[in-house]
C-alpha cells in the first residue's frame, strides 16, 4: 500500500469507494492455524503462546498475516513467551 499512497487515482479509488465491513477472526480458529504454520515449518510453539497470539490479533486478518510474518521471519525455532514478548513492539 505505501507505494500507492502519492497515486492520485489510487487516492480517488479509495475516497470513493463503498466501505466494506469485514467479520472478525474467530480467536479458536486464529491460534489453531498458528499452530499448523508452525508445526509445518517444524517449529515448536508454546500453547500460550498461541492464545497470546491470537488475542494479540484481536480478531483482524491482517494483523493475522503480519504477526504469523513477524514471528515466522525471526526464524525462531521454538516460540515461547520470551521470544514472542521480543517481537511483539515491533
């Protein structure tokens, strides 16, 4: 989106266009998709981790993507409250 931002027409699409209201993210179902990206990838995570996560997320898709990213990038092999508690202000 940043790169998108000085676009004049993006702009217009943007302020023009109809506002779509989107569900929250069930926090079961966040914390339980967690928890298959990262068994997947063979990390091992904590399962309070998983709900802190979750909560974390507070229900958006996208802060979804963007803290599975965050967490996924630090290559952390086993993510534990230490280490989420590391990444978190970023």
């Amino acid at each position: 989106m940043p790169q998108f931002l000085g676009d004049e027409n993006f702009s217009s699409l943007v302020q023009n266009s109809q506002r779509l209201t989107l569900p929250l993210l069930d926090l079961d179902t966040v914390a339980k998709s967690y928890q298959q990206i990262f068994t997947k990838g063979h990390r091992i995570i904590e399962s309070q981790v998983l709900k802190t996560m979750a909560q974390a997320t507070g229900g958006y898709a996208y802060a979804f993507q963007i803290l599975d990213s965050l967490v996924w990038e630090s290559n952390t092999q086993k993510i534990d409250q230490t280490s989420l508690s590391q990444l978190l202000p970023a």
